[in-house]
C-alpha cells in the first residue's frame, strides 16, 4: 500500500534527487510544513542550499547509509531502482514514494487543484497565475520548478482553497495528480525515452484530463489541434484560449515593439476587456499570459485585476534571465533545453540585440538529442554563432555513440556558424576572446549551464578588482 506523507508528521523524510528543480521545492515545503527532511544528490547544484538554509540536511553523493534511520523515501523519476539509496529503503522496509505522488498527495483537500501542464511553458504560466492570486489576496499554496522573486522561492503554503503547481508530464508523473483544473498550454514530442511516440503523448495528455470531475475545469490552447482533440472528448467544462478566431481567451491587434514585447487588446467571448502589455517579451508569452488570464478568472480574479498583475510580471529565474553586462555585452541564460524552446528565447533576443547574437547550448541527456537531433540543427539560425558544450546526461549514462561534435558537424553543413567546446572553461575563453560591445550571448539549457553565467560573473568581479 502507498504510504501517505499525512501519516509521516514530524518525521524524517528523506529525499533522492533532493538538488532538482521540483524535488529541492518539495524539500522546502516539508520543512515548512514541519517535516524533518534529509536528502541526496550526486552534484552540490544551486538549488541544494535553498534548502539547508532553511534546515534541511544534505550529503553530497548517493551512499546507502544516507537513507538509514529515516521513516519515509522519496525519490524523483529520475532516480533508477537500482540507486544504492532506493535499494538500502527496500532492504530496510523503509516505505518509499515517486516525487508526483508526494505532490498529489500535498495537493489533495484543495477545493481547487490547478495542474499546469505542457512541453513548453509550464513554469512561466504556474508563475504568471500565482503571482494574479498571490497579489489578489488568494492566498494561494504554490508548487513552481523555478524560482519566483514574488514568493522568495520555488513553493508557497498558502490559507486559500487554492494549490497551483506544475503537472509534468515525463514518465506519466501528471498522472499522479487529483486536480480540479487542468491548463494545457501545448502537446509537442519530448521525453521520448519514456514514449513511444508523439501520438502516445498525446494520449497521456488526454488520459490526465479525464480525470478531471464532471464539476472540474479543462482550460486548453485552442491554436493546438492536439489539446482541442483531448478537449473535446471531455464530460467537464472547457475553456479555450489561443490567437485564432472562436477561441474564448484571445488577443486582438497583437503588435510587438523593438524589445519583443507583446501588446494586444483582451478579448472574452467575443466581448472586448482592456488593453494589455506585456511585461516579458515574446508572442509565445503573449500566449502563455492568454492562458494565465484564463486560469486567474476561472479561480474569481477580475479580468481587470488580472490583467493589471500581469503586466508587471517579469518573468521566473532562468527564464530569458538577464545576468550580466560584461564589456558591453549583455548576458542571458535561459531553461529552454529543446529545439521549440531555443528557436523561442533566441526570437527574443535577437530582437534585443544590438550587435552579433551568440548562442551556448548545453544539450540535455543523450536521448532528447538522439530522438529531436534533426531539429537541433537549425533551432539556433537566429544566431551570429553558436557554441555547443558536452551534453549533460543528467540521469543516463554516456552511450558512446553520440556527442555534442555531431551535433557541431550537423548545424555547419546547415549553414550555421558553430564550434564545439566541451566545458564551461573552453566556452567563456572563446565568448571572451570573440566578444565586442553591444554583442548579446544567451546560455540555454535546463542542466547546470546557468554555472557558466555565474563562472563569468565571477571571474569578472575578480578581474575587476584586481584591475583596481
């Protein structure tokens, strides 16, 4: 029987994989919770001191002692079951559970569940619609895989009848989760070493939006035939969001300045609301801002009221994050990590940049870039240059076969200017050797590729002082 994390008040829970983006935020949200929380990783990532500051314990490394005394495992989708940490548990008859089941099980009792979901954009929407409720007294509990400047963090436990959190879709995690209201931005191919296909995302994404109830909420992108099909074979009400005509959320005189950012008139059922204007630039955040809206008035805010928080968000951490001016150069980093995502951050910048535009991809595990490798090859065009670091295998081992130099060879047959260069050392070393004023350089990536915006800064700030 899965044990329930309720019955585990005030005792030692033990988390393997603590260091990612959701499982350091769940971390958080026990230890506030008053939860005795422990936990590992195989690397000191910069999310792993959010949660010692507030107590928790970390060891660096997986080892089998780390999970002795402890009364309850919880382990990310990442992590296999032959870890030393997850075998020791089973040896041990510690109970243990997936990452998606401790969330649902956080979520349950909320009058209102909001999942989030999608292949692009889940963070910066869960974000746009709890900064709308945080802001209009909802006093929502929140669970975002990023971090948010309005909530001091990545988690919230809110007083309000309302959980937002992310409901992802790899390894079927979403399914996990009892939600009252589902947001589905977009179904695109990704995780396709736990699917077979596009068409079986599609139905996964389909099987959790049946599990809504009769009295629950679908809010979907109506421009994505994927989601209207899913939508429309659902019993609950729908809500539609999206550019084209017919949609119930949608945008009229869409029009984007220099910078990229997005201004149109709000329009609801057929009847115009007000004017809006971006804070974040891009039509895809145009979008995601649609999709916020709609969750936000669908859960009692004022389309007005909405709307006026909406245009002073400025965006999650690593989402098209400014981090440096370096020589006049401006430094970004940004979490896209697929070719969608890329094409979509380097749109941005290349509206904002005023001199040569350089791209540093950090591709991530080796089955992402086997099964989308064609659509690597052209997704950073926008770009003057682009450099390419080793592949971050995150969970999979290296098999041998594949590496980022292959991916180098393929953008120059393509047209693109590209150099491989393996670690974040080589890397700063080209950009700074390169490099003129009024130049723009964007790091992507969901691995640890936001280290090199910090490597620069660093060496920088030391540079600087030792200049004076």
């Amino acid at each position: 029987m899965t044990p329930h994390i309720r019955d585990y008040q005030g005792k030692r829970i033990h988390l393997i994989g603590i260091g990612g983006s959701s499982m350091s935020g769940l971390a958080e949200m026990l230890i506030d919770q008053g939860y005795q929380v422990t936990g590992s990783d195989r690397d000191e990532g910069y999310l792993i001191h959010h949660v010692t500051d507030k107590g928790g314990k970390v060891m660096i490394g997986h080892r089998a002692e780390n999970v002795r005394g402890a009364d309850l495992v919880v382990y990310s989708a990442a992590i296999s079951p032959e870890n030393p940490e997850r075998r020791e548990a089973e040896r041990l008859g510690i109970p243990s559970m997936e990452r998606a089941t401790l969330l649902g099980q956080l979520m349950e009792g909320f009058p209102n569940a909001v999942g989030v979901c999608g292949a692009h954009g889940k963070t910066t929407v869960t974000s746009m619609i709890s900064q709308i409720l945080l802001e209009n007294h909802k006093d929502p509990s929140i669970h975002i895989g990023g971090r948010l400047d309005a909530i001091g963090g990545s988690t919230r436990i809110g007083h309000g009848g309302v959980f937002i959190a992310e409901a992802c879709e790899y390894n079927r995690s979403f399914l996990q989760l009892k939600t009252t209201m589902d947001v589905v931005l977009n179904i695109d191919a990704d995780h396709l070493d736990c699917y077979r296909d596009l068409d079986e995302i599609e139905g996964t994404f389909g099987q959790f939006l049946q599990g809504l109830p009769e009295n629950g909420v679908a809010i979907g992108n109506g421009d994505d035939p994927r989601v209207s099909r899913q939508m429309k074979r659902l019993k609950c009400r729908c809500v539609s969001f999206g550019f084209g005509k017919g949609n119930d959320w949608t945008a009229e005189n869409l029009q984007e300045d220099e910078l990229g950012m997005c201004s149109f008139r709000l329009i609801h059922n057929g009847e115009a609301i007000t004017n809006v204007r971006m804070g974040i630039p891009g039509k895809f955040n145009a979008l995601n801002g649609l999709a916020a809206l709609a969750a936000a008035c669908e859960l009692g805010v004022s389309p007005a009221a909405a709307v006026e928080v909406l245009e002073r968000f400025t965006g999650a951490h690593r989402r098209f994050e400014r981090t440096d001016v370096i020589d006049g150069v401006e430094i970004f980093h940004d979490y896209g990590h697929n070719p969608t995502e890329m094409r979509n951050a380097l749109a941005i910048a290349r509206k904002r940049c005023k001199g040569r535009l350089w791209a540093v991809m950090q591709p991530h595990t080796f089955s992402r870039v086997r099964t989308l490798f064609d659509q690597y090859l052209d997704c950073t065009k926008e770009a003057d240059f682009t450099l390419v670091t080793d592949i971050c295998a995150a969970r999979e081992p290296d098999p041998g076969d594949l590496n980022s130099g292959m991916l180098v060879e393929g953008m120059i047959r393509n047209g693109i200017q590209a150099k491989w260069t393996p670690t974040f050392r080589d890397t700063e070393e080209w950009l700074e050797s390169h490099w003129k004023s009024g130049d723009l350089v964007i790091t992507m990536g969901c691995g640890d590729i936001n280290l090199l915006n910090d490597q620069i800064h660093r060496h920088y700030i030391n540079r600087d002082s030792e200049g004076k």
